[in-house]
C-alpha cells in the first residue's frame, strides 16, 4: 500500500454532492445540476477552495484535513472559494431529471466513525430526506474574533438540529462535533499544519474539529455579509457528515490506497468529496432560509458566494468555478439528500 499523503495537501469544503430520491431507485442515474442553471442572485463572488485529505481514521486510520481555501481577489471582487482549485472553462450541462424531490461539545471519541457505513453511491445516507426547516437564531455578524466566533458558536446547534435527524432516519450514527477557532497565521491540529496563505477554514477527522479561524475569512474582502460565513460553516459541516457516514472513509481508502494522489482518477474523487459538501451547504441554507437569523439577505449573500473553484495551474481537486456553484444550487433548489449523490454523476459533471 502507498503511503498516505501529507496531513496538509489542499483540500476543502465546503465542499464540494450525490443524489437520488429516498425510496432511491437504484438503477436510476442522478443528474447534476445544468452549470447556469439558477444563476447567482447577485453579482457572483468567489473564494478559493482547499486541499486532499490525507485518508480517514477507523479504529486506526489516518487522520485527514479537508480545507477552505482562502479567497483571491480579481479586479476587486472577493473570490470566495470553498474546496476547490482551479477553475475550468464553462461547460454545457446536463439537464436535471425530475427526481423525487475552542467550543467542544459532547465529545466522541477521536475520528470515531462507529455506526457509519463505509460505502459511496449506495450508502445509506443518500436515500434519507434532506434537512427539515430549522430556525437559527444568530448574533449579529461583526469581523472581530469575538463576535465571529460567537456567531459560528450559535450556528453550530442549528447545523446539528438540521442534519441529525438526517442521519438517524437511516440509522446512521450522529453526535456533535468540536469548534475550534485558532488564531495566529499558522494553525494546528491532528491533521497537521495549515496556514492562512493555503485555507480559510477546515475540518479534521483526527478529532473530529471544525476549525474555524478568524485569519483565514477574508473578511476585508467579504466584508459584512454573513451569509458567505455561514455557507462556509456550512461547507466544513458537509465534511463532518460525510465522516459520519462513512462516506469519507470509503472515499478516502480509493482515492489514496495504492493510488497516485495526483492521479487523475484520485483527483476526481477529492472533486467528489469536495462538491458534495457544496451541495450539503445549499441544502442546510435551505432549510434555515427565511427562518429566525437567516433572512432573504443571508440566504442571497450565501448563494452569491459559492461561485468559485480550483484556479488555472492548480490541483483539480476541488471542481470548477461554474460547478461549486452549480452543485451548491442543486442542494438549495432540490432539498434532497439523494440529489447531493455526487458518487453517481458523470466524471463530466463533477469537473
């Protein structure tokens, strides 16, 4: 077996999606999202997205990181990119088929994954209705640690009353994860070292963490629309319930046993991963849109950030620009676990 890849390689959110109905037909494909279809409401903005976890943990596995990347910024709009690398030139899509529509808390047990099922397109979880409506109730955003911190502290809760039912309608095991926000340009964990310069934000198996820096937001950039925060909390939340799943775990052993990391075929797996957990982030703004904290602004600002992907030159392990955006609508517009089955949709619909 190959060794395992750096605990740092680029790899992100939020994030990137698979789907197919709960009572899922199973020989029934799911299409991906057209690329333009439900646009950005706004003018689109982007940030970077982040790098390949090294494979997960079981009993004994590796821990692993999945990262936001930090943003740039091109002619004076604000990329705000969740996993993703380089951003590939547009493409024609598919039509979409009509398919049934530190704060720790309780801790579990470091990269514990007990319960989940190690399987991608067939697991479980992609036959579970997507996330009930859920009511957050949020501090007002301010761009200082204090309050953004309290701001992911509270949204947290809410991401939990969302996607626990998920979970255990199909039997798959659910607990809350850990916070941490570190600060500093430079931030550790069990998944090893990552800086400001390489992500925004990121998740880590080893301890089943979402880190959330204050450094690492953007938020001279992004400035004071909370709705690009929350899809980013959003994105890393995406990862944690794939770890629960099994999903991660299954991913990861094809994506890095014996193979390549750079491969092709592995790249395409992080693409995967990473688009799924775009397209979790829509569902969860769907089911708080309208609803306590998250108004129409925090929902449009959401959806008009997520218009980004890997750059020219990068790894292509995260998705295109056209399709974070796309797979990202997909979940806020189709409301189902099964439509974010990204494990079914053609290599073409997850490049």
């Amino acid at each position: 077996m190959q060794p395992p890849p750096p605990p740092n390689p680029y790899y992100g959110q939020q994030p990137p999606p698979s789907y197919n109905p709960y009572p899922m037909p199973p020989a029934r494909p799911v299409m991906p999202p057209p690329v333009h279809a439900h646009g950005p409401l706004g003018p689109p903005q982007r940030l970077s997205p982040y790098p390949p976890p090294p494979p997960p943990r079981r009993p004994s596995r590796r821990p692993f990181v999945t990262l936001f990347l930090i943003g740039l910024v091109v002619l004076g709009v604000a990329v705000i990119g969740l996993s993703g690398h380089g951003r590939s030139r547009q493409r024609t899509a598919p039509t979409p088929t009509n398919l049934p529509t530190s704060v720790p808390t309780n801790s579990p047990g470091a990269g514990s994954t007990d319960g989940g099922v190690d399987k991608l397109g067939d697991n479980p979880l992609f036959t579970a209705a997507g996330p009930g409506p859920v009511t957050c109730t949020l501090p007002r955003w301010q761009s200082v640690p204090a309050a953004s911190n309290a701001y992911f502290t509270a949204a947290l809760p809410c991401l939990d009353r969302a996607w626990q039912p998920v979970l255990q309608s199909v039997n798959l095991p659910f607990h809350e994860p850990k916070l941490a926000f570190p600060s500093g340009k430079t931030w550790s964990s069990p998944c090893g070292s990552v800086s400001q310069e390489e992500a925004a934000a990121f998740y880590c198996n080893g301890d089943q963490t979402l880190y959330m820096p204050m450094s690492g937001l953007q938020t001279d950039e992004i400035g004071n629309r909370p709705g690009a925060y929350l899809a980013v909390f959003a994105h890393e939340y995406g990862h944690f319930v794939q770890d629960l799943s099994g999903v991660l775990t299954a991913a990861h052993k094809q994506e890095y046993d014996g193979v390549d990391p750079d491969s092709p075929a592995s790249l395409e797996v992080s693409r995967r991963i990473e688009l799924q957990a775009q397209c979790f982030s829509g569902l969860f703004l769907a089911a708080a849109a309208g609803r306590g904290s998250v108004d129409n602004t925090v929902a449009r600002d959401a959806q008009n950030t997520q218009d980004r992907g890997d750059q020219p030159g990068e790894r292509r392990d995260h998705g295109t620009s056209e399709h974070a955006s796309a797979w990202w609508t997909q979940g806020f517009v189709k409301k189902t676990v099964a439509q974010c089955n990204t494990w079914v949709a053609s290599s073409a619909d997850v490049q």
